[in-house]
C-alpha cells in the first residue's frame, strides 16, 4: 500500500476513524519528524484521550502534553492488517504516521 491508495482488505476514512476510542493505547511510528532528540522521534506509545468529528486527542504514556491532531482526507487515514496510515502531512500523499493498537 502506497500513497494513500486502499487494497482490497482496506478500510479508510470514517470507518478507521470509529477504531479510535478513548483509554486505549497505540504504538505510533512518526515517519516525519527526523530529529532524534525530538519527543515525537520513531515510534511511541500514545493514549487516546478524545475523538471527535474534527480530529484525535492523544497524549504520550505517562505524560500530561496531549496533542489534538485534525482528521486527514478519507483516501489518507487507510487500515490494513491492523496498521493504521495516515498520510496527508506536511503535504498530500506523504506518509505521516503508522499506528498499531496496543491489545
């Protein structure tokens, strides 16, 4: 899967969206952010604190700086195999991050 675009076991948009809920916690992979001493650098375990129409609220495990992100285009939020993409930023089509519900 590349660039936003669905395979045939892909679920995108409002459906990825109702997999979030609050409480639960997600590995997440930040394919943007390049420096290493940067908070947000590879991959971090995140805990969803709101969803909403409008975006995501999560926050880094054990740490009180939540962040609200704005939902992506449908064709840029696409799950497949349990591994959620949302691309979309900074520019279209460009992979942002990879999540991974923690069980």
């Amino acid at each position: 899967m590349s660039k936003g675009v669905p395979t045939m076991n892909a679920r995108q948009g409002v459906e990825v969206r109702r997999l979030f809920e609050p409480g639960q916690s997600w590995d997440v992979e930040n394919h943007y952010i390049t420096r290493v001493d940067h908070p947000c650098f590879g991959t971090t375990r995140r805990v969803v604190e709101a969803v909403n129409t409008s975006g995501l609220r999560f926050a880094p495990l054990g740490d009180a700086r939540a962040e609200t992100l704005k939902w992506p285009r449908s064709a840029e939020l696409v799950e497949v195999g349990g591994v959620v993409s949302w691309s979309g930023h900074p520019a279209p089509g460009m992979l942002f991050l990879s999540l991974v519900k923690v069980a």
